[in-house]
C-alpha cells in the first residue's frame, strides 16, 4: 500500500509538514495532498496495518500496542497548580499511523448549536473561561456532511427530534441494534425520552477496500482488521499516500518547531527510529498531535521570540483543558444480550443535550448510550457487581452468568472550560528521550460533578424502566485521567484569549497551523472526534485559500 | 448458528461485499493466521520454559482453585499453568521474582495451617482453598474500569489470580498458550467465532425493526 508514496528529503523543502497523523492530521494530509501540495507526515508511532490487529488483550491492551506507552513515555498528575505533581498514569491516546481514530469507540455525534454559542445564551459562569466560539454551527454543517460521507458514518438521519439541521441524511443505514439498543429504547420510551440509532464511524455498509463491520466484539481499545471501522488509517492516509504526494513517515517523534530568522516556521526536529535527531524543511507546518502533545510541543519549542513557548502569547497554550466528564452505570439482566458480539453502541438518546440550569441546578448537559465495550479478561477483572467472589466456584458462577448479561449506560457531558486545567511540562519527570514529561493538571468544575450525578440518576432511572435485575455505579468522583483532550489551543478572535484564529492559524506565527482535539472552544456533550475532523476538513480549505492566494510565505 | 463463520469462510464467502483488492491485501496474513491457530491446537505437548515439573504442579494447582473444574471445564482444563509458563518468559518476566518468592510462602502457608500437608498440590481442595484464602489479601477491589489497563498485581496471590484470568479468557488464536481450545470463552458463553450476525441476544431477536419516536411536539427538556 506504500507503493505509490514518495520519499522526500528532510532536506526539501515540502509545502506541509504535518506533525500526527490521527483523526485530524489523516484529513488535513488527505486534502492537502490532494489540493497539489507536497506533504510529510510525521507520526511518532508505528506504521501498523489491518494484519496486525490482532485480538489479543493483553498484547493490544496491557501491552500498548496501539497506544502511549507509561514506561517511555510517563507523565505526572496534579489536581491545581499549587500541587506538587505526582508520577502517574495521566492519559491515554493512540500512538500510531491514525492515532486515537484507530482504536476508538466510533460514536460519531455531531456538535449540536448551542455548543459553538452557549457563552452568549447562559452568560457567564463562576470558574469557567466559557466562551463562544468564533465559527458557528452553520459554517461546520457542510464539513461534518463531508465526514459522514467520505470517511464513513453510519446513522439515521431525522431519528432524532434533537438533532441540528443538516443538509443530507447519511451515506449508509445504522448498524444493527444490538440487545443493549433494544432495552435502551423500550425503556426510554417508557419514560417518554427520544432514544435513536447512534451515529457511528463503523461501516454497516462495505466501500471500496473495506469491509462492512463483521461485529467480532473487539472494538473499543483495537484496531479494525476489516477496516470498518472509519479510522484515518482505514480512509483519508490510503488516499492522501495514492495521490503520490504525501509521505507518511512513523517513528517520527517531534520534538521542537524551528522558526526561521524572520520568526516563521521553518520545519520540524524529530527523533527518527534510532533516536538520530532529523529535520524536515517545509513551507509550513501543521500540528494534530492531540490536544495533550500539541500544547506539549509548542511548550519544548519555546525560543527566545517565545519564552513561554511557541505561539503562546495569550498565555493559554496547553490551558483550559476539557476532558468530558462522564458516569458508567452498570447492569445485569434476565436474559442474554450477547452484547461481547459487534461495535459497542447501537443507540443513545440527547434528551438532556441542553438543561436548564435553573431547574437542575448546574450548567450543562449530556447523552446517553447504551453499550457494551468490554473484552473478556477485562470484563473478568473489573466489570463484576463490587462484592463479588475475586475467585474460586462462585466467582466463577458469576462471571458466566453475567458474562453475556451485563451492558453499560454511559452517561457522557459537558466539561466546562476551567483555565488551570492543564497540560503542561513535568519540572522534573524526563520521558525515554530525554524530553519533559508531560504534566496533567485538572479539577473538574463543579457543574461537571453535579452533572455526572445527574446523568447517573438518570441511567439508574432508565436501568429500572428496562428491569434490570441488578446495577451499580462508582461514585462520581474529580478526574485524574485523559481521554478526550480538548480545548487546550483553542480557536478564537482575540489573540489574548486564543491560540488560533479561525483558519487555524496561530495568532503569532504566520504559517504555523494547530488542527486536533486543541482547537475546540467547548466540550460538546462527550464525542469530539466528529468535530475534530469536521474542522479538519475546513481547516484544510482554509489553508488552501491561503495558500493559493499567496498568504503563506514561501 | 454462526459455525460456518469462521474468518477464513468469511472471506470466501463476502466475496460480493467486500472488494477484490482487500481479498489480495489480507488473504496471506489471515491464512497464516489460521494455520498458526491450528498449529498450536494440533502441535505436540506444550513444553515448560520456566517452571520445573514440580513448581508447575504447585501453580497448576493454585490455578485450579481459582477457577475450579465444576460440571465446566476450569483452569487445569484451560491450560493455564502453560499460559503463566509462557509469560513469565516474555511478557510478564518482571513477575518471576513474584513467582520465586511466592511459591515457598505458599507451602509455608500449607504446612502452617495443615502440618501433615507436605505440598500445596497435595492438599485437599478445602484445604487448599483456605490456605489461599488466608494469602488473598483482597487487594484491589473489582469494579474499577481501568483496571484492566493495568497489571501491576502485588501479592504473589494477586498475580497468580490476575494471570489465571488472563489465561483462562485470552483469544485462544494468540500465540500465549492460554484459553486451550477456547474452554474458558465456552465457559462465560462467548462463542468462538470472530464474527458474528444479527440476532445477538435475546432482547433484539425480535425486535421489529425501527420505529420513530411516538409524535409528541414539545422537545422534552428538565
């Protein structure tokens, strides 16, 4: 598959350096490449295919092998800034050609209207740097019709009366309901909510060089062996590599933006397989490489122009950081569901996408899912109702009991921006190059606490409408581990409260672009890749306007 | 139901969906991937990398009070002790020690609580279970959701527990020698096959089909 794709120099100077290759870098190389420029991507994982997701857990799972290692890579965590940080397991991504989109669970929902204007329609709130955000839902509407589309959505347009307007229904029918979808509708209706089949990144129909899903039941946390599932490594990498102008180069660990004397951007330094320190020259350069080692990079490219780290004028580089809060409630029912078979989540609900504050108490809202995305050694060590046997006959009782019993309601919401939320460089803690770990800072806004409650109240309600025999949920607590990593370069007008403009330029250096979880100004309601390559797709023409119309330094 | 889906007759038989070129793109590392499974099932006795016979008449029999042989297949029958042999060479040699040191607290342990009993293996199985029963220290509890991601198991009984789970439920199609012939998957009611139709489970094999919402003007909202 690596046939067509050219070996450029570090030497040459290409027109796009473009540091991750994930939801949003698998996009921007796909278009870029495609609108005639000439492309290097540098991912720092491997370049892993469709023969090397294998089912294994312990090797895909405990091992890392799709994902940030701890051991080379370690990081610190601390809940404010007054903390010291302590060494710990801070945050998950992927690390490898396609990034997080290889492993992910696949929900795929939209960002509804009130997510790019709530700082105007609530005001402000104590504690949280809410804002709008300086592009509407209206000017995303076409990109996230171009997701669905070319990437691969599969969904039901209209099943929900929440859903924001769009211009075309989705290119391919949803998955099949799974036993979970099944009680999670009956229940909601039963309670009068508006359950749908959940839009997903998994294909229920195949496309040229992929399988339609074949529902193995090793999904959330694996690689697709089919290519179902909607993955850049699965769509946009395998057009921008045939388009013959765009190199995809793994093991590629970037470490420093240079600037040039008239204080642009110049290329990028990385670490290539055998720890040798490369540059690649480019025109420009963009950087997805999540909303953690985004920030993380411009912090280590920090210069004598940037003391505090390239492009972070405004102070906000790694800052206001939103990871989604969330509560999983837990039950078991009479029957099997058999949910271990396919994808994890065939339906949801976005009743409560928008509360209001004044009767619940809080800002924000959320969705519910219904889903299973446990793997069976996993399931044994961590999913059984707390109290239960560790060993022995009736652990074993119960772990085939409940096996092909249990499903999940998944309550995910809003994270409120809150400035010290952070991601930042470890004083003292060094990864396996040698470089600053990266340092987590987080205390959850209130709201997000009382929201988390809300929504698990609301699980339990509809866990007892569907007659499950037996739930649990753990108690909602402040969070000390990422998986969304959102808002951390974000996107606005102002160069003192932003990071990027909304062409996803920085305020400070012309022809240096941020594009990934970083740029979002709000959370959602709990799944941002959608957006994420929504403003890839659009970030991607905007940089080509610039760039066609002679904005961008050559 | 799902017999003749094996991944090998999936691609045989998808021949209509699924495009020629990723046939050609998959078709050697599937099959070979098949073989290996196959092998490994079919292959001679599994040989022992770490223990002697006798430690692994020790574990063996640790792991077989763990998930004990009922009117279902268990442990011993999973093939465990050979999955813990393997890993201790590759990936989880960190534990040897864990393991070196545990197995002679573990007879201690025995003939502590039983002084006519010389090895753990010759216990009586409610013997056994209450030696085991003073070790486990009820380290970390169930129902954490990361827990998985971590195996840093502490107590030598802790370890022994985690690693028989392991065993006992990997993909019998990975190279660890666990999960032998897919008895532990049989066991919690995961059928064998990697892929899988529609109907899955009782609450969907009668579902109609979708509905709409019953029609009600207002967008609820709390």
């Amino acid at each position: 598959m690596t046939l067509d794709q050219p070996k450029y120099k570090t030497t040459d100077e290409v027109d796009f350096v473009i540091i991750g290759s994930g939801a949003a870098g698998g996009i921007l190389a796909k278009e870029l490449s495609g609108n005639g420029f000439r492309v290097v991507v540098l991912e720092q994982g491997p370049y892993l295919t469709e023969k090397d997701f294998v089912h294994d857990e312990i090797k895909v799972l405990n091992q890392d092998l799709l994902t940030n290692h701890p051991d080379l890579q370690p990081t610190t965590f601390r809940k404010t800034p007054q903390d010291k940080a302590k060494p710990q397991r801070a945050l998950v991504y992927g690390r490898l050609v396609g990034g997080t989109s290889t492993h992910f669970t696949a929900n795929f929902w939209r960002f509804h209207e009130i997510d790019f204007i709530e700082r105007s329609k609530v005001g402000p709130i104590a504690g949280a740097t809410l804002s709008d955000w300086p592009i509407t839902y209206g000017d995303l509407e076409p990109y996230y019709t171009k997701v669905e589309w070319e990437i691969g959505v599969s969904g039901l347009a209209g099943a929900s009366p929440f859903d924001p307007p769009r211009s075309k229904p989705y290119p391919m029918p949803p998955l099949p309901v799974k036993s979970s979808g099944v009680i999670f509708e009956r229940a909601a209706r039963k309670l009068g909510w508006h359950p749908f089949p959940a839009p997903m990144a998994i294909l229920s129909e195949p496309r040229p060089g992929r399988s339609a899903c074949i529902n193995c039941g090793f999904c959330l946390g694996f690689g697709c062996e089919v290519g179902a599932k909607s993955s850049s490594l699965a769509t946009a990498i395998r057009i921008a590599e045939k388009t013959g102008r765009c190199e995809i180069r793994p093991n590629s660990y970037v470490h420093r933006i240079e600037l040039d004397a008239k204080g642009r951007a110049a290329g990028a330094v990385y670490f290539d397989a055998e720890r040798n320190v490369q540059r690649q020259r480019a025109k420009a350069v963009v950087v997805c490489a999540n909303g953690a080692e985004t920030p993380r990079l411009l912090l280590l490219s920090a210069n004598k122009r940037f003391p505090d780290g390239l492009a972070n004028s405004s102070g906000y580089v790694g800052k206001n950081l939103m990871l989604n809060s969330g509560g999983v409630t837990t039950a078991v029912f009479d029957e099997p569901l058999n949910d271990y078979k396919g994808f994890a989540v065939s339906r949801i609900l976005h009743d409560f996408y928008e509360l209001d504050a004044d009767k619940v108490g809080f800002h924000g809202g959320g969705g519910l899912d219904a889903r299973f995305d446990m793997t069976p050694i996993g399931f044994a060590l961590g999913n059984l109702p707390p109290g239960s046997p560790r060993w022995g006959k009736a652990f074993k009782e119960v772990l085939s009991h409940n096996f092909t019993r249990t499903c999940e309601i998944f309550g995910h919401g809003t994270s409120l921006p809150v400035e010290s939320n952070s991601f930042s460089l470890d004083a003292d803690l060094k990864d396996a190059w040698g470089l600053p770990a990266l340092r987590l800072t987080y205390k959850d806004h209130p709201d997000d606490l009382k929201l988390t409650a809300w929504l698990n109240a609301r699980s339990a309600e509809l866990c007892d409408a569907a007659g499950a025999k037996k739930m649990w949920a753990p108690p909602v607590q402040e969070q000390q581990f990422a998986v969304h990593l959102l808002g951390t370069c974000r996107m606005g007008n102002d160069p003192k409260t932003s990071v990027i403009n909304p062409d996803h330029r920085t305020h400070d250096v012309k022809n240096l672009f941020l594009c990934d979880g970083s740029s979002l100004v709000t959370s959602g309601r709990g799944q941002p890749t959608m957006t994420i390559e929504a403003l890839a797709f659009r970030a991607a023409d905007r940089i080509t306007a610039l760039a066609k119309r002679g904005d961008l330094p050559t | 139901m799902n017999k003749d889906l094996s991944r090998r007759g999936f691609l045989s038989q998808s021949l209509t969906g699924v495009s020629a070129a990723w046939i050609s793109a998959h078709w050697p590392a599937m099959l070979s991937a098949a073989v290996h499974a196959q092998k490994a099932r079919s292959g001679a006795p599994a040989k022992l990398d770490f223990f002697s016979p006798e430690q692994a008449a020790e574990i063996g029999a640790v792991t077989a009070r763990i998930i004990p042989t009922t009117d279902s297949p268990g442990a011993h029958e999973a093939g465990v002790i050979f999955f813990i042999d393997r890993a201790l060479v590759t990936f989880a040699k960190d534990d040897q020690k864990t393991y070196a040191q545990g197995l002679p607290e573990l007879q201690a342990k025995a003939r502590e609580l039983f002084p006519s009993v010389a090895k753990f293996s010759g216990a009586t199985a409610e013997q056994q279970d209450q030696i085991l029963q003073s070790l486990d220290e009820q380290s970390p509890a169930a129902g954490s959701r990361r827990s998985r991601r971590s195996t840093a198991a502490q107590s030598f009984f802790e370890t022994v527990r985690v690693h028989t789970i392991m065993g006992f439920l990997i993909d019998p199609d990975s190279d660890k020698r666990g999960n032998h012939d897919g008895v532990g998957w049989r066991v919690i009611g995961r059928e064998p096959e990697h892929m899988f139709r529609p109907p899955f489970g009782y609450y969907d094999k009668d579902y109609p089909g979708w509905q709409s919402n019953p029609p009600d003007s207002e967008k609820s909202k709390s």
